[in-house]
C-alpha cells in the first residue's frame, strides 16, 4: 500500500489501481457467468477507508503519462479505493438490471 515511488503494472498502471482495481476488475468479469446465472447475484466486496472521501474521480495519476510528474502514494491510493468503489456501485446497478430483465 502506498509505495513511495510509483511502480507500475507491466501494462504500464499505476501499481495501486492495477491491484485494486483492475485485478478485481479481470477476476469479477472471470466470474461473471457464474455471478450473473442466480437468481440472487452475488455479491462483490470492495474495501475502502475514511480516506476515499479525499479521493477526486481522475485519472492522471493512473495513466502511462503521469511518468515524470509528481506522485503522491496516499493520492494514488484513494483514487484507487475511490474507482474501486465506483465499479463495485456500477456492477450492483448491472446486476440488479439483469435479475430485472430475467424475471428474478
């Protein structure tokens, strides 16, 4: 958590958003087959802290051209939380929408 120099994924992601997001990410669309297939979607759990609330809904310290810019671990890592919960919020929507469609 928080490493006080940026490391990157080997895709080239701020090491942060690649474990806690993309990582959830990949392995959630690995299971949804099985998630969106019940009668009672699964749940998906998200961790975050006090410190979201600080987190802003960018993307500049993500991205491949934030190399050479200023980076702040804890800045880095609430951005992480903060899209970690937007895509757990997003899946929920998606999911009750489809238990919807099916009749469930």
């Amino acid at each position: 958590m928080a490493p006080k120099k940026r490391l990157e994924t080997a895709d080239g992601f701020e090491m942060q958003f690649g474990t806690n997001v993309l990582g959830h990410f990949a392995l959630t669309m690995r299971l949804m087959p099985a998630l969106s297939g019940r009668a009672e979607p699964g749940a998906k759990a998200a961790g975050s802290n006090g410190g979201v609330d600080r987190a802003q809904a960018g993307t500049a310290e993500l991205r491949r051209s934030a190399i050479g810019k200023s980076y702040s671990p804890m800045g880095a890592y609430r951005q992480s939380k903060l899209a970690d919960l937007m895509f757990s919020f997003e899946l929920a929507r998606r999911l009750k929408d489809a238990g919807r469609r099916r009749g469930a």
